[in-house]
C-alpha cells in the first residue's frame, strides 16, 4: 500500500509529536518529516517531496502566507493544510488565498 507522505510544521513539540505520532498510527500515512521553526521549511519541503503538508497557522518565525507561496511554486502538486487553535477568520482567509488547500481547528471538546 502507497502511503500519503505529510510534513508537520509545528512550533510546539509536544503538539507536534502528538500530531506524528496520531498520523503514524494510520496504516496509509507516514509523517516524513517535522519542523518546528527556522528558515529551513522551503528545503525540507523539496527534499522530502510530501504529499501533505500540515502547518501550524500560528508560527512565531516567519508569514505562513509566504511560505505557502512559495512551497506551492515549487512543489506545486502538495497540498497544504492550516491548523490554527483560535485563528482569525482574516488569517485563514489569507491563508487559503496564498493556496493552501483548506484549514482544520486544533480544538478538542474531549
């Protein structure tokens, strides 16, 4: 069975761990690789050649709207999921305009 590559872009690590370790639990995806920060997302991005990207919508570091830009200019078949905890409606829609492929909530009412 093919399974789905993802990259996981998460500045929190416990967040960021939970989220690999959920996603590697499914027998048809494998998280490649993870980033938590730094200039590095574009390269790993390339390198790795996943199909999925989830990126965290709050990252302190850099403007998602410009890495989105650029990841879907270089690896234009990825498909580039936001996750935000309490993200303003404006975000997302920047977001999505950048060509992010759809958004998801981090909230849990467990």
């Amino acid at each position: 069975m093919k399974k789905i590559k993802i990259l996981v872009i998460e500045d929190n690590r416990v967040l960021r761990d939970d989220i690999t370790t959920m996603l590697n639990e499914q027998a048809d995806m494998h998280v490649v690789a993870t980033i938590g920060s730094g200039n590095n997302v574009l390269l790993k991005a390339i390198q790795k050649k996943p199909h999925v990207i989830l990126m965290d919508v709050g990252l302190k570091y850099f403007k998602e709207a410009s890495v989105v830009e650029s990841i879907k200019k270089n690896i234009p078949e990825a498909k580039l999921i936001g996750m935000g905890l309490l993200p303003l409606q404006a975000d997302i829609v920047e977001f999505v305009e950048a060509g992010a492929s759809g958004f998801i909530l981090q909230k849990c009412d467990c």
